[in-house]
C-alpha cells in the first residue's frame, strides 16, 4: 500500500513540475497582478492624474503609464529610465524626509519593494520595482485607504 501511495504521490509531483510554455499573456499578466506587480518597461505617459497622495515622493524621469482606481486601491504603473538601485533607494528616502513610515523594505537583484503609510495613516500602499534592464526599470504603486 505505502508503494503505491508513494508511485502516485511521485507521479502528480512530476505531473505539477514543468510551466505550461503556452501561458497565454493574460494568464502572464495575472500572474504578475498576483503578487509581483504589473512590469511596465515601456509605454506613452497617461493623461491621467497619477491620482497618489499628497506629499508622496515625486521623481524625475518617470513616466506613468496606467492609473486606474480598483475599488478603493489606487493601482499606478509606470518605468523610469533609472537603475533599480537608485530608484530604491531615492523612494526610500523619500518616504523617510517627508515624514512617511517605511513599513517594510527589501531589494534583491531583479527587483525591490518599499512599503509605507502615510504620517497621518490616512492610506498604505507598497512601491514594487521591477528591472526591465540596467537603465530601466518599471514601477508599480499600490496605495490603499485605511
């Protein structure tokens, strides 16, 4: 009984390994909404208003892409063509001079995220950076009333 248990445990294991390579872009896309953030590398700059808090941190060099309300969530995308690195670090301590609480920070090679709340906690959002290459890289807001 245990090997045959065992055979099929170890058959949908091999069944669950592998990625579909026919993902279609709307499953990719999902994906990306799920947890990672949209990755916006390119794309003409929005005529909307980015529509993020007074006194969030205002860069040079980015272009918005997309903004859009998601029920109360205000969702913005856009790239600059700026390292990971840097940007990182300029939302960081943007936040910080401003007054704002960085909840929560974490940069690795492809990508960072720069968590905040607003200094008087009227919302709390995440900066979520993305690489597109060395020079560019995108950038996905969320920001949420309390």
């Amino acid at each position: 009984m245990k090997k045959a248990l065992l055979a099929i445990l170890l058959a949908l294991s091999i069944a669950g390994c592998g990625g579909d390579d026919g993902e279609s872009e709307e499953e990719r896309e999902q994906e990306a909404a799920s947890g990672r953030g949209t990755v916006t590398c390119e794309g003409s700059a929005t005529s909307d208003e980015a529509g993020l808090p007074s006194g969030f941190p205002e860069l040079e060099g980015i272009t918005w892409v997309t903004a859009e309300d998601k029920g109360p969530t205000r969702v913005v995308d856009g790239y600059a063509d700026r390292s990971l690195d840097e940007l990182y670090n300029d939302y960081k301590s943007g936040f910080e001079d401003a007054g704002w609480d960085v909840t929560f920070d974490e940069i690795e090679e492809d990508d960072a995220e720069v968590a905040y709340k607003e200094p008087d906690e009227a919302s709390d959002g995440i900066v979520a950076l993305r690489s597109c290459d060395e020079d560019r890289t995108s950038i996905h807001v969320t920001n949420r009333p309390e």
